[in-house]
C-alpha cells in the first residue's frame, strides 16, 4: 500500500490594468499632470497574502503622457520592475524603474533623454510619490 501526503498551496494569480493621474513640478515642464496605464501582477498566497517569491507587485513597462503648463506634451515609455517592501513610517513598497524620452510636442517635439523614476506607496492606499532624475534633451 502506498500513501502519500502532500500540500498544495493555491495563489490566485492576476494581472490588471492600472491608470493613474498625477501631477508635480519639474525643470522644463513647470506644473505638470501625468497620465499613464499599466499592467500590475497581483500573487496572494493560500493565506490572502501577498507572495512576492511568485512574483506580486511586479509591473509592466508604461506609455507615459506628461502635460506641461505651457500645454506642450511630454512623452516617455518606461520599463517595468517590482515592488519591494519596505519598513516605513509612511511608505510599504518602493520601487525604481527607467524612462526613454520619445519625443513630444511643443518645445519637446522631437525631445529625447533618460529618466530614473524613484517611487514609494503610501502606507494609506492613498498613492504613490515619485523623484525623477535625468537628463531631457531639448532639439533646437
């Protein structure tokens, strides 16, 4: 006779489509409001748990539309990457993941460049917050 005993951990597994509104300030735009869309992986455990060993909080690459106060549009693309979580008074997860400048119009018509985005969630579920750094490079 042979018996056999085992577990079998059920995760619930989805990617959904995420679309956040933002604004900021920055060199070159002024006040500026974003909107961009991408896919986030949810991976909760058989306990409801988030299990960042199969892969939660991973997230797609992003078109990226930034509105300058002038009204001129700045466009990037931005790679994916992962949430790590953190032990913050405000913040659970940060992140970073880099932006390609593709161009835009107005004054940043034509515009290339790279930029690191630096994020951190808010403990609250209220949003996220974000430092950019890099260089725009403006055609004449």
């Amino acid at each position: 006779m042979l018996l056999l005993s085992y577990a079998h951990l059920i995760h619930l597994q989805t990617w959904g489509q995420d679309h956040q509104l933002g604004y900021g300030n920055a060199t070159h735009l002024g006040n500026f409001t974003v909107d961009l869309e991408f896919c986030f992986h949810v991976v909760l455990d058989s306990e409801g748990q988030p299990d960042f060993d199969a892969g939660f909080g991973e997230f797609s690459g992003a078109d990226n539309i930034l509105e300058a106060n002038s009204g001129d549009f700045l466009f990037t693309t931005s790679s994916g990457s992962q949430l790590i979580p953190i032990q913050d008074e405000n913040y659970v997860f940060e992140f970073e993941n880099h932006l390609t400048v593709t161009g835009g119009t107005g004054k940043f018509e034509n515009a290339s460049g790279e930029i690191i985005n630096y994020g951190m969630v808010r403990n609250d579920g209220s949003g996220t917050d974000h430092h950019q750094e890099g260089t725009l490079i403006l055609a004449k």
